[in-house]
C-alpha cells in the first residue's frame, strides 16, 4: 500500500481513548505485584524487629551510642541495643568505664530505653534525648579491677535522664540499695571532659586504695544492718559542671528509724550533708538509742585530703562497744550512766594529694583528736568504779591524759600522761588500794599484787620519762610509796614507807623502812633489775623474824631457814644479788647474831643454842654456813655446812665442833642418861640427806673429862662385876674417856675407845645403833700399877662383852669363871664358869702393863 494511503487510513482511525481501563491480566499481575511486595515488605519488617529485638542492632549503632554519650565526658560501652514495642530502643548492659588504658567498669546498668533523634543521628549531630531506666539493676563493684568481687548492687532502679544541649538532667532516681531506698534528682552542665571521679590520674595510687578500703568496709557495715519499719531514705538533689568539682553542688539526707545492729539498736538517725565550694560539710548528725544522744557536725574538702568536726555523746556505750568492739567485753565495761563524750577531730584522708602550693596543708595531721570525757558509775573487769574524768587527745600516735581522775570508793587515782614522738612524761599519784586495779594490769604486775593484801590504801607518788611508754630501757622515774598495815606474802607489816626509782631497766626502792610489831627493817636500796634478771640488796638491816624477812626476799629459800626457832628476833644484815631465769650469779649473804638464841633439830632432837651467831651465804644451787657460832649443852660450839639448793639426790657436808660442854646435858638428850655428869669436846665432820639421821655418813673424835664413865647406864654394870673381881676396882672413878669413830647407817663405831681411873684402865672397841637401840661392843679392863703388873697374867679374865639392847645392856666375860653380877645374889653359886658368847668376839689386843709413876708422869 501507498505511503499517502497509509497516512491517511491512521489519520482515519480514531485515538485509544486514555480513561480507559487495562486490559483485564494487566490489572491482575500488578495486583498481585503489589500484594508479593506488601507480603515482602511485612516480612522484612516483621523479621526485622524480630531481629533488632530479640538480636539487637548491629556493632555500629552500638558505637554511635558510645560516640554520643563520650560528648559528655562518659567511657560507656553496651553489649548490645534491642527495640522493644513498647520502649522503643533499649540498650542493655550498659557499662560506664574509667578513662584510662584498663577501662575498668564503675557502673553497669542492666538495661535503659534510649530516646533518640533520627534526623539529628543521620546529620551527625546529638541525637540522644533521654535515657529511661525502668526496674533496671546497676551493679557498682568496690574494685574495677574485680568486676565479680564485693559490689553493691542497686535494685528496682528507675530514673529519668535528659540530655538537653550541653547538659545532663536527672529528673528522679529512685532504687535500693542493701535495704535503704534512696533518690537523686539534679542538672549538671558537661564540658565534654572526662569527670575527675571517672579518671586515675586524678587521684593516687594509695588514695585509690583507700577508697576501695572505705567502700568495702561501708559494704560490709551495711550487710549487718537490719531495719524495723520502713527502710531508711536517702534523698540527694546536685547541680554543676561534672568536670568542674569546684562548681558541683549538692544535699544529701538521711533519715531512718529502728536500725539494729546485733544487739544494740538506734532509735533514730538524721544527718544532712552538703557539698559546695568543693567543701563537704556534715551541717547535723543526730543518732539516739534507749539511753542517750549523739550529735555531730563537720567537713571534708576532698582537694586537700583534709576533714575536721565535733561531736557530742552520750549514747549507751556500753552496748555500742559490745557491738562494735567485741575486745572491750575483755575489759568488763559496763556503766550505770552513759558516759558523757564531747571532742573534735581532724584528719587527712590516705592519699590524698592536694596542691603543693596549697597553703596551710602542712599543717593537716594525719588523725588529731581532742576532748574530754566525763562518766559517772562504771565497771571494768568487775571492779566498781564511782567515777571517770579526763581530758585527752591523740595527734599521729602521739596521745596525752590530761587531768585524769578515777574514783573509787577506796581512794583516787590522778594521772598527766603524755606519749609523743620520742618523749613519754607522767605524773601519777594514787590512795586507791592496789588489789583493786590488779585485773586490770599484766600479767607481771596481777602477779606481784596477787601476793600483797592491803588493809589500808597506800599513797604512791611517781613521775616518769621516757622516749616511750613501751620502751623501758630508756624509762626513768621517781616517786614515793607510804603503806599502812599491809601483808606481803601472807607476812604482815604495820607501815613502810621508800622512795622508788625506775632507771636502766631497773625498779629500785631506797630509804626503806618497814615496822613490824617485833622490831624494824630496812635497806639502803633493793633493786629490781629487768635488764640483768637479777634482785640486789644493798645494807639490809633488820631485828623482825628472818623467817618472815626471807618470805618476802624468796619464797623458795624459806625451807632453809624454817628449822631455825628463834627466842627473839636476831639482829641481821643482808647484803648481795639474787639472779633469777637460770642465771649463776647468785650471792647473798646473811650475817645474823641471836644473843637470846634459837631452837634447832638435829638427829630428831631439839637443841637449844645460845648466843647464837654466823652467816648465810646463798650462791647458785648452794648454801653455806659459814662460822655458826653459840654456846650448847652450856659449852662453846662452832659448825659449818655446805648444803645443795635444789638438787635432789646430792648430799650436804657439815661439820661440828663443841668445847667444854656437859656431858650430861648431852647424854640425857640423845641417850636418855641423865645420872652421868662430865666435860666434853668433840668433832664431827658428816654429809648427810634431809632430816634423816639414818644417812649421816661421817667422822670424829668426842673426849670426856671430869665425868664418871661408870654412872653411864651403858657401862654401870662393869662397875659390880670388876668390884667383885678385884675388890674396890669397880668403884674406882672412871673419870675420863676418849674415842675416835665413824657413823654410817645409823650405827656409831669405834675401834680405839679408852676409859681411864685413878686405878685403872678400860679398852674398847664395837658399834651402837642409835636408831634400833642395839649394840656390840667388847671391852677389856686393866688395871693400873702394881696390881696391874700383878694380874696382867690373868689379864683375858676381865674382857667382856654386850650384844644386846643398849638401853639395857648385858655384860658377859669372854672367858674365865669371874662372876657376874648376878651371883651376888642370895643362893647364887659364885664358882660356876659364865658361858662364853658364841661365837666371841674378835679379843682385843692386850698391851703390856704400865706403871704407876708413868701413868702419872702422862
């Protein structure tokens, strides 16, 4: 067809008109194009807020989160951030970090609902509006660096914080914390800085660790709080700049009722703080229990470290102390009243590091304390006390008493005492009896007063300096003590009085004087010595019973001196050193003279001795009796003794001389003879064991003149037999006897005993046990001259010999017809042979005769 045609036949044909609708399968594939791209869309959207809710956003919108909050100077990461349908964006594990290379966690919040600015967010501008907290749980750890170790954990937190331009507002804060509920609201400006609480270089090393310390031990304090009622509140309301803290303000109260501690409760506590001017200033702390009120004010500037305030109480301290002190219970504390405190303190908080250009810093100390405290009745250790008074103080270690003053019902006690930094002063004097404070001392001196019992109060007087009252090397004092009647060891004394001096590690007391009802001693000086371990006497002099004297030098010695029974007391002077703790130094010595005399045992027999003088000498593990003099058995007699102390098993050594004394005397006391009379001298050197005169072991010689050997019980029976034998030979006066001998179990020998008469002479040899009252002994008569000469052939007729009781012995020939004394009786035979003992005795060698004018020339 032609091109023209063509034209023409489309010119022709009418337009399509544009209102009308598709075509019926084009109208149903965009209908279900649409209705796949809703599904698709609804699915995405649906899937993902399934997502971003139970999953989160991604990494980046955490980082955006963070990038926000770190405008405000805060290091906050969140592990992840989830849209809630009914929150909105909610970011969970919320951890607020220290600026600083470990990033510890200070806070960490359990979740928040974020409010955020979209368009803003894509700008890149500040898109957070508000964070909302809602039964959220913050967890604030005591140690960012143990983020599971002790933390305080905040519960049912609910808050409202706004972030309008350049700022922070907290509208309200409400939570609890270890049972005390608490709210916060305030605005605060931010720089955009990091605060100086959130960084470490802002603080040292030990103040950092001193916080931590502080917070443990509020974390633990509160643990042990329980609350009656409604938990206590703390309402805190700020304003500032974070990184500005001289521009922070802030009010803090507190107010709870029914706090129970243990056993002691509060009735009431109120405290309202403030912080301004970088100040923190405690303007009232009120605390009351059952008994009593507190109340406080002070201040704190955290730049400097330093802190100050007062205080006033009169709180149940009693019960406080049981509490919160458990080793005051040690002491008994306990009051009628409570004890009215008042002081002021200032402190240095640890590691606190103010401006060196700071002024008057220097000045702070670390702890300073002064005041006064004033009780009424109180007990300590069970003692009764009527009052309590003083003023003190405590600077770094360094502490003073002033006008201290305890009040018992047996006197007072008035005490200045100053501690300081190498330098200790007191001056103390005291009417209260000692017994009283005994409990309250150590050991060393609870000992020393357990021993003394004082009837009346004494009055001690002492000042003392020091570098240190624990230092007792450099210790040095001076005082005076006056006691009444008083007992020391259970020995009574009616007064005494010394002066008292503390130097060198030693306790001396000079000028003593001590009465007694017998008499006075006294002393230039007795010194303790703590240095040495060792007790001196200088010149002791007394005439009291030295058996009450030696309890109060040493009880343990008193078995030395307790044999000796004085008529009166003896004059004595005691001079020398007594070490103790195993030292070997020992030497005391005790000089005594006793003109009236003493009773003393020996061999279980009482003697009585007269002028009785000599010396004690106490060494290590010995004593010796030195030159013991005195008259006995109205004789001279002198006796030495060295005894061991303390040594069990060792023997003592003695030795006893006697001149001129009657034989008599001595024979009736140890023999039971009372008829025989003569002069005696004697020598015994022995050793023995205690009291028991079965271990004597020793001997000696003993010689009689003047006497009459036959009166002797022993011997009167010879008397008869050598009468009838040689008429008148048996009542020739046997006028003087001699031996030598030994003793040993008990049992008294001799070999050479003589007995020698104007006519005769009377040779002996045998033993006597004095303890079984038994005897053997053999003796041989001769006579003297020319009947001597005469019967010295027949001589063996006149040996006899005894072996029966000593008490009542009986004379038998060796052999011979001689008679004995009882064929003198009526209807006796006198010619009859006396049997030999079997079997006899050794004989005793016979000497030749001696003539009369030799015996007399000798």
């Amino acid at each position: 067809m032609p091109e023209s045609q063509d034209k023409s036949a489309a010119i022709l044909e009418p337009a399509p008109d544009p209102a009308a609708p598709p075509p019926r399968k084009s109208r149903r594939f965009w209908f279900r194009f649409t209705l796949t791209l809703f599904g698709l869309m609804t699915v995405a959207i649906i899937w993902s807020g399934w997502y971003v809710y139970s999953k989160g956003f991604t990494k980046r919108w955490r980082n955006f989160l963070s990038a926000e909050l770190r405008r405000y100077g805060l290091d906050v990461t969140v592990r992840r951030i989830t849209l809630d349908p009914f929150e909105g964006l909610v970011a969970h594990d919320v951890v607020l970090k220290r600026a600083d290379r470990d990033g510890g966690p200070v806070l960490t919040i359990s979740r928040t609902a974020l409010d955020i600015n979209l368009a803003q967010l894509f700008q890149r501008e500040t898109f957070l509006n508000s964070i909302d907290l809602r039964d959220a749980r913050a967890i604030i750890p005591v140690d960012a660096r143990e983020p599971n170790g002790p933390r305080f954990e905040v519960k049912n937190l609910r808050a409202k914080i706004l972030f309008p331009p350049g700022h922070i507002r907290l509208t309200l804060a409400e939570g609890d914390v270890e049972g005390i509920h608490f709210s916060a609201s305030g605005l605060v400006a931010s720089s955009g800085d990091t605060p100086p609480f959130l960084r470490d270089d802002a603080i040292t090393g030990e103040a950092l660790e001193s916080r931590r310390k502080l917070a443990r031990a509020l974390l633990d304090e509160l643990k042990k709080l329980k609350f009656g009622g409604e938990p206590p509140r703390v309402v805190v309301e700020f304003a500032g700049d974070l990184a500005k803290p001289d521009t922070l303000q802030a009010t803090a109260r507190l107010t709870a009722a029914g706090v129970q501690r243990g056993t002691y409760q509060l009735k009431s506590l109120q405290l309202l703080a403030r912080f301004e001017d970088g100040l923190i200033k405690l303007e009232n702390g009120e605390i009351s229990d059952a008994r009593g009120r507190l109340n406080a004010q002070g201040d704190f500037r955290p730049a400097t470290g330093a802190a100050s305030g007062r205080v006033r109480s009169d709180l149940d301290l009693t019960s406080a102390l049981a509490e919160f002190w458990p080793g005051a219970l040690n002491y008994g504390l306990s009051s009628r009243e409570p004890p009215k405190v008042e002081f002021s303190l200032r402190a240095r908080v640890p590691g606190a590091n103010p401006p060196p250009d700071l002024p008057g810093t220097d000045a702070i100390p670390d702890f300073e304390i002064v005041g006064r405290l004033e009780s009424g009745s109180l007990t300590a250790r069970g003692i009764a006390f009527e009052g309590l008074k003083t003023e003190f103080s405590w600077r770094d270690g360094h502490w003073y008493l002033r006008g201290g003053r305890l009040v018992h019902r047996s006197g007072e006690l008035v005490a200045d005492v100053m501690n300081a930094a190498g330098e200790f002063k007191a001056k103390v004097v005291s009417t209260i009896d000692p017994d009283v404070l005994a409990p309250l001392l150590m050991r060393p001196g609870r000992n020393l007063l357990n021993e003394m019992s004082f009837q009346d109060s004494p009055r001690i007087e002492l000042t003392a300096e020091g570098k240190s009252i624990t230092d007792f090397a450099s210790m040095q004092a001076r005082g005076r003590v006056e006691v009444s009647k008083t007992k020391f060891r259970g020995v009574p004394l009616l007064k005494a009085s010394c002066d008292v001096e503390i130097k060198n590690q030693a306790l001396s007391f000079r000028r003593i004087m001590v009465d007694r009802d017998e008499g006075r001693v006294t002393a230039d000086a007795i010194t303790y010595d703590f240095g040495h371990f060792e007790l001196r006497i200088d010149n002791g002099r007394s005439n009291c019973i030295p058996n009450d004297v030696m309890m109060w030098i040493d009880p343990n010695w008193m078995k030395f001196v307790r044999p000796y029974r004085w008529k009166r007391p003896p004059a004595v002077k005691v001079d020398g050193v007594v070490q103790f703790h195993g030292r070997m130094n020992t030497k005391l010595t005790i000089d005594f003279d006793a003109p009236a005399g003493m009773d003393y045992t020996f061999a279980k027999r009482a003697l009585v001795i007269t002028k009785f003088s000599g010396q004690l000498l106490f060494t290590e593990h010995r004593l010796q009796l030195n030159n013991l003099r005195g008259e006995l058995f109205d004789g001279r007699w002198r006796a030495s003794a060295d005894i061991p102390v303390n040594r069990p098993g060792v023997a003592y050594s003695a030795k006893v001389e006697t001149e001129e004394s009657d034989f008599q005397a001595f024979a009736k006391t140890y023999f039971g003879f009372g008829d025989t009379h003569g002069r005696m001298n004697a020598r015994y050197d022995f050793t023995g064991r205690g009291g028991d005169p079965s271990t004597l072991v020793g001997s000696g010689t003993a010689k009689v003149e003047k006497g009459n050997v036959f009166a002797i019980p022993v011997f009167g029976p010879l008397s008869s037999v050598l009468g009838k034998a040689a008429p008148g030979l048996g009542y020739d006066k046997a006028n003087q006897a001699s031996a030598d001998y030994t003793t040993k179990d008990g049992r008294v020998e001799t070999k050479n005993f003589l007995v020698k008469g104007a006519g005769f002479s009377m040779f002996g040899s045998g033993w006597v046990n004095y303890l079984n009252d038994k005897m053997d002994f053999r003796v041989r008569v001769n006579a003297q001259g020319l009947p001597g000469v005469v019967l010295y052939a027949v001589s063996k007729l006149f040996e006899f010999h005894t072996d029966g009781p000593f008490s009542d012995p009986v004379w038998k020939p060796m052999m011979g017809t001689v008679p004995g004394p009882d064929q003198s009786k009526p209807g006796a035979d006198a010619t009859k042979p006396v049997p030999p003992t079997t079997p006899p005795p050794r004989p005793v060698p016979t000497p030749p005769p001696t003539p009369a004018g030799a015996a007399k020339s000798r």
